[in-house]
C-alpha cells in the first residue's frame, strides 16, 4: 500500500485548489478510487454539474465542465455566468420549448455515492479543521459505509437549497463598466452535538447537504437546522443494494 499523493478533502471540481493532506493520511489506491468510482460520477451529474456550467468550475485536469446524456442532451459551460451551450435532440428541443424548462433523467444510485463522497469528504475535513483522528473508533461505520458499504446497510444525508443567491453573494462593488461580485463558491462547516453526533454541513453555491460522520441518522441536525433557518433540509436514506 503506498501513500505517494496529495489529497484534496475538497474535490478540485468544486473549486478546492489549495486545500490539501499532506501524503500519509490517504492511500493512492482509495484517492484513485474515490476519484474515478465516485467523484468523477457525482459532480458530472445534477445537482452539481449544473452550478459547476453555471460558473464554469473546471476538472481537476483544467478542462471546462461538461454534461452530457447520449444522445438525449448535452450542456457546454461558456466564459459568461448563467450561459450555456446546449446540444439535444429534436425530442428535448421540442419538450424544452414546450414545458419552457429542461428536466434531466436522473440516475438513483447518484444519492448512493453523493453520501459516501459527504462521508469522505468530511472524514478527511476532520484532519483539517479540528486535528482529529478520522480513524478512531467511533468513525468505524462511516468509514465502512464510505469505502466498503456492505449490501443492505444504510446512511442519511440531508439536503436543501438557498432561497435567493443574494446569500451567496459575500461583497459587491460597483466600477464604470459592471458590479463586481465575490461569491461563495464552496463552504463547510464542523459541529459536534450534544449527542456526541459530529455532523458535516458543506454547501457548494445553492447546494446545501449535511452529513453524519458518527451514525447513520442526521434526523436531530435536520430538525435543528429546520427551526433556525429561512429554508428547509429534506433527509435522505441510501442503502446499498
């Protein structure tokens, strides 16, 4: 087993360009893993593909972000926010003209791997912000579930979206020729509960997702979240089948 690589706890394809594990924490073999069996899959698809066209957040190879589902459509991003390219088939021209909207088919297994990259992702962040053992015992079933998910186990992640993208919006300033806006791109937040429940809360633009790294069920963080905020997480089970 070797530990030859730099671990990005953040995907480069949602904008995490500095952030990283020194070599020793992660090795090559699950960074290659996650990166091709389960990154690559989740940010090409809904919901984060589309925010990644919206703002043009490159691969980690510094390609443009592209989705694509042969041979119904497939979106380009462009130097300019909030427009793409779209290539489709007459059929979805029609619909899009039509229903005025366009609505992807959606795989289910993607909730699936969205959590074990959550899991991961917060696993690793743990390293960074609080300097705690991701291997300790009490992370056994979250690091399962994210890297060998036994068949018929289960896991939750909890999921919303930001009203307005005013909220995204961290300073704006006007010049001669247009405003100019600095957004949050990506953010994540650490908590530990009075239940001894270490939750990950990480957003990328609009997205909203929260993780459990102690046991299955974020039911109590959700309720919580629900009764401070302006907007609501909605729970979602996974179960490898």
């Amino acid at each position: 087993m070797t530990f030859s690589t730099f671990e990005h706890p953040v995907p480069q394809s949602l904008g995490n360009d500095d952030l990283t594990l020194d070599p020793g924490f992660v090795c090559d073999s699950c960074n290659q893993y996650f990166g091709s069996k389960v990154e690559a899959k989740v940010l090409g698809t809904p919901p984060f593909v589309v925010d990644r066209l919206r703002v043009n957040v490159p691969t980690k190879k510094g390609k443009p972000p592209r989705l694509s589902h042969p041979p119904h459509v497939e979106l380009f991003a462009t130097p300019f926010r909030n427009q793409l390219v779209m290539a489709a088939s007459p059929e979805i021209w029609s619909s899009v003209k039509k229903e005025g909207m366009l609505v992807l088919p959606r795989d289910a297994s993607i909730d699936f791997l969205t959590t074990r990259m959550l899991i991961k992702i917060g696993l690793e962040l743990l390293l960074v912000s609080s300097k705690r053992d991701s291997y300790d015992s009490q992370f056994d079933r979250a690091r399962a579930f994210a890297r060998f998910p036994s068949l018929g186990s289960h896991w939750e992640i909890a999921f919303g979206q930001y009203p307005s993208e005013l909220d995204l919006q961290i300073s704006r300033r006007e010049d001669e020729l247009s405003p100019l806006i600095t957004e949050q791109l990506y953010r994540y937040e650490m908590g530990e509960m009075l239940n001894g429940d270490i939750v990950l809360s990480f957003m990328f633009l609009s997205n909203v997702f929260a993780c459990n790294l102690v046991r299955p069920s974020i039911s109590d963080y959700s309720k919580q979240f629900n009764l401070r905020n302006t907007f609501s997480l909605r729970e979602i089970v996974v179960t490898c089948n």
